[in-house]
C-alpha cells in the first residue's frame, strides 16, 4: 500500500544527508555556487539533501542566499 | 540501501580558492592594526547589523515578534556574530566571497536567539500525544480516507511503540507541533546537530516500521530546498 504524501513530508527519506553542523561548514559556498547560476546539489548531495529535510537549516540556506544577494558586494568602508 | 547519517560536505574537499579584491580589503583590514582595524572592524559590525536586521524581519512573523524584541535579537546577534568571525578568520579559505562567509555567522545566531525566544511567546508542546490528531492530518478524499487512517495509525504506534522516549519527544515536537529546532535544543540543553541526528533516527525507525507493516513510499523525496 503507498503512503499518502503528509507521511512523505513527516518522514523525507534521504539516503545521504550531511547534518547540520557539516552542512553550515560549506553553507556559504553552497550559496555561492546556487547564485552564480550552478547547482550546488551536484558538488553537495549532501547539503541539499540535509536542506530539504532539515527546516531550520532551511530557513539558515534562504537567509543567507538573501543576505550574499541583496548585501554580497559590500566593501570594508569606514562606516 | 541502508540508510546513514553521513557527512559528506567535508570542508576539505573545497580547497582555497583565488581571493577576490574586496574580500582581500576585509582580510586585511580585519588582520590589520590600529585605525585601519577599528574602522574595518566597525564597517563590519554596521554590515552585520545590517544582515541581521533584514533577517530577523524575515523571520519574525513565524514568531510574532515584534519591534524592540526584534532589534535586541538583531543588536545580539550582530555583536555575537562579530565576534565569531573575528575568532574563526583563519578558517575562511576564500571558497566564497567573504561577506557570505561572514553573513552565515548572522544567520546562526539569529536561529539561536531567535530559538531562545520561541518559548516566550508560543506555547507549543514537546510532549504532548500530539500524534492522537495524526489521523486528521491524512484528509484526502472520501475513498482514500479509511486507508491512510489505516496508516496514520500505523504510525501512530510505531511513534508510541519504536521510538526512545527521547526520539518521540523530539519527533513529536519537530515533526508534529513545527517546534523549532534551536528552541528543541535550547529546551533539552543540546544543540541543532545533536537534536536533528535524533530526528534522523526516529524518522529512520518509523519507516522501517511502516516498510514492515506493508505501507512504502509513493516517491523519493526530491533535493530541491529552495
């Protein structure tokens, strides 16, 4: 019998998931990489797999993707 | 295949990579003396504030927080944020550009705060037979509905019957109740890693519980987290 897909979303099966702490490692690489046009899942399998399972390093992975876009290019001027 | 919590984004795979100029003039000036510092050192605390400000507005709805309660999480986070940077330089290989480098530190310390927060304002359980509503949440149409209450039910017993006591407490108050993981950690003393290899485990168990209750899978869960 198939599961329905809310027991899909309560138990994501990824065979390879790097964790938390490894994922926030290349965090800001992984970002990079996603804005500079390539996709990052094929270099991490592990942190977009960790990504999608894991809600709080997902909200982490958009916060920093919006951070490197909207403030990336700021240089170290005296404020 | 059998399933493993395995780390695969080791950090030594990604070696240095060429600086790019404006990441060279932070370096610099972080690693500098004098003047030159402490104006590079206050530039990044103003950016850092910056960050944290727009993260925390972002963030804030899923926590109802509001104007002086953000702005000390982003005030915190922003001074906490700074000083893990200044401590962990040395580390950064140039794999990025190093305003990305750096943001990731806001943003760690926004989820910690803001994790410290959760429980002022929210008063959601971690143990709580939350998992006595599982069935409502396989609303699906009228023929389909005794089938997976069927598996809801399934599930239902494997959270009571396969789960450590500590597993159910963490799967129940992430999975079910949408506790966030750093107010988990906060509340079990622990930390975001530590918690979510639990919720690995547990959700590991439960599908093998259901796998041996006749119930699979409809399809591999995609990579895409954006």
């Amino acid at each position: 019998m198939k599961t329905p897909r809310d027991i899909d979303a309560l138990l994501p099966d990824n065979t390879v998931d790097a964790g938390c702490a490894a994922s926030f490692d290349v965090l800001h690489s992984f970002v990079e990489q996603e804005l500079s046009g390539s996709d990052p899942a094929d270099s991490q399998p592990g942190v977009a797999a960790h990504i999608s399972s894991c809600r709080a390093c997902r909200e982490d992975y958009r916060g920093l993707r919006d951070a490197a876009a909207l403030f990336g290019d700021a240089e170290p001027l005296p404020s | 295949m059998p399933i493993e919590y395995r780390d695969v984004a080791d950090p030594a795979r990604f070696g240095a990579a060429a600086m790019d100029t404006t990441s060279q003039l932070w370096l610099d000036g972080l690693r500098g003396s004098g003047r030159d510092n402490d104006e590079c050192v206050a530039a990044l605390h103003a950016l850092l504030l910056r960050v944290a400000r727009h993260e925390v507005s972002r963030r804030a709805g899923s926590l109802q927080l509001h104007g002086p309660e953000l702005e000390d999480i982003a005030q915190q986070a922003s001074d906490d944020a700074l000083m893990a940077i200044r401590s962990k330089i040395a580390g950064f290989r140039g794999d990025s550009r190093f305003t990305t480098w750096a943001y990731k530190f806001v943003m760690f310390e926004v989820s910690t705060k803001m994790g410290r927060h959760f429980w002022r304002h929210r008063h959601a359980s971690m143990d709580a037979d939350s998992w006595e509503r599982l069935p409502d949440r396989g609303a699906a149409a009228p023929d389909q509905r005794t089938e997976h209450r069927e598996i809801f039910e399934a599930l239902r017993r494997a959270i009571d019957q396969d789960l450590t006591p500590l597993q159910q407490r963490v799967f129940v108050a992430v999975a079910l109740n949408e506790v966030p993981m750093d107010a988990v950690a906060r509340e079990l003393g622990s930390n975001r890693n530590s918690v979510y290899k639990v919720l690995f485990d547990a959700r590991r168990k439960l599908r093998a519980s259901l796998r041996s209750a006749g119930y699979e899978r409809p399809t591999q869960s995609s990579g895409s987290a954006a």
